[in-house]
C-alpha cells in the first residue's frame, strides 16, 4: 500500500490543525501504516501567482504528484469563519482534475476553538470531495474546543479523542483496501 497522505488544512503559524495532524500522523505510525504528512505551509508563494494555474511550479508539482500517489488523504481541518480555510479550497483548485480525487479515500477530522469542532467545514469539504468523486470514509472526527484539549507541548489530553483518532486511521487504512481492491 503506498503511503496515506495526511494533510493540514491551513497555512497559519502556530495553528491547532498542524498539532492535531501531527497526532494524526503519529498514529499511523504507531499501527505500522505508511504514511506522510503535508501542511500547507508548504505551498511555495509562487503557487500564489494567477500563472500558477495554468503553469505549475515546480513546489506544486511536487506536491501534485504526492497527492496523485497517496493511497487516500486524511484531511484535517479547521473551522475559520464557518468554514475551512481558503487556502485549503485554492489547494485543492490547484491540483489535476479529475484525476486528484477520482476515486480516492478521503478521511476528515475537524477541529475548532469552538463548540461543533469544525462541523461544517468539514461537511463543505465532503461535498466537494463527493462531487469529484473521492470515496468518503465515514468515521469523521470532531475536537471542539481544541485549545483546552491540547497541552502546551500539542499534545491531546483527551483519551477518548485519542482513541477516536486511533481507531480513525486503522479503520481508514481498512476502507482504503475495501475501496481499492479490484
């Protein structure tokens, strides 16, 4: 199985989102399953420029073809504003239609400062990936109130989440077999 890309949904300094994916990608680790872990900080500023679209940078190539050999994404994301971040909508504008998310696994946490933990962002998210035709896996995460369940060192004082986002990658590592065997 080629490794599952796990992405950070925003490119803002010292966010939430960057810990969680973090803890998200450690527990991939701790079940044996390959995996990498992008954020979008990584976005070169050229990948900013109206040329990008029609002409790739060469950072953003790179980062298509990750995306392009991931066996499924693992999506986390913030809520900013009741929604997910632009960043996160003008990534996924940059990448190769159809072929970026056409039958792809797709997994979500979301996580917010407030009381829904990033609900909606992420139910705005499933919508797309549905209309590209991603393979939504439906064990979604939620962590509301993130701030007080994340220590200093970003680390998630909450079993029970913890848990929730253990089990999350094993059995998102099983849809993605389910999904992908032919």
């Amino acid at each position: 199985m080629a490794p599952i890309l796990v992405i950070c949904g925003t490119n803002r300094p010292g966010a939430s989102a960057h810990k969680v994916a973090d803890i998200v990608h450690r527990h991939y680790a701790a079940a044996n399953v390959p995996a990498s872990y992008l954020s979008l900080v990584e976005l070169p500023p050229e990948a900013f420029s109206p040329e990008a679209y029609g002409n790739k940078p060469a950072k953003v190539v790179e980062i298509q073809k990750r995306v392009l050999d991931a066996s499924g994404l693992h999506l986390v994301v913030p809520e900013y504003n009741g929604s997910f971040p632009g960043v996160l909508k003008y990534f996924i504008d940059l990448l190769k239609f159809p072929e970026s998310f056409q039958h792809k696994p797709v997994a979500f946490v979301g996580e917010a400062a407030g009381m829904w933990g990033a609900l909606r962002s992420v139910e705005q998210l499933q919508q797309i990936f549905a209309y590209r035709n991603a393979y939504l896996y439906p064990d979604r995460v939620f962590i509301p109130n993130v701030n007080a369940k994340l220590d200093g060192e970003g680390r998630l004082i909450d079993p029970d989440i913890d848990s929730r986002l253990a089990k999350q990658a094993v059995g998102f590592k099983a849809f993605i077999e389910t999904m992908t065997a032919s």
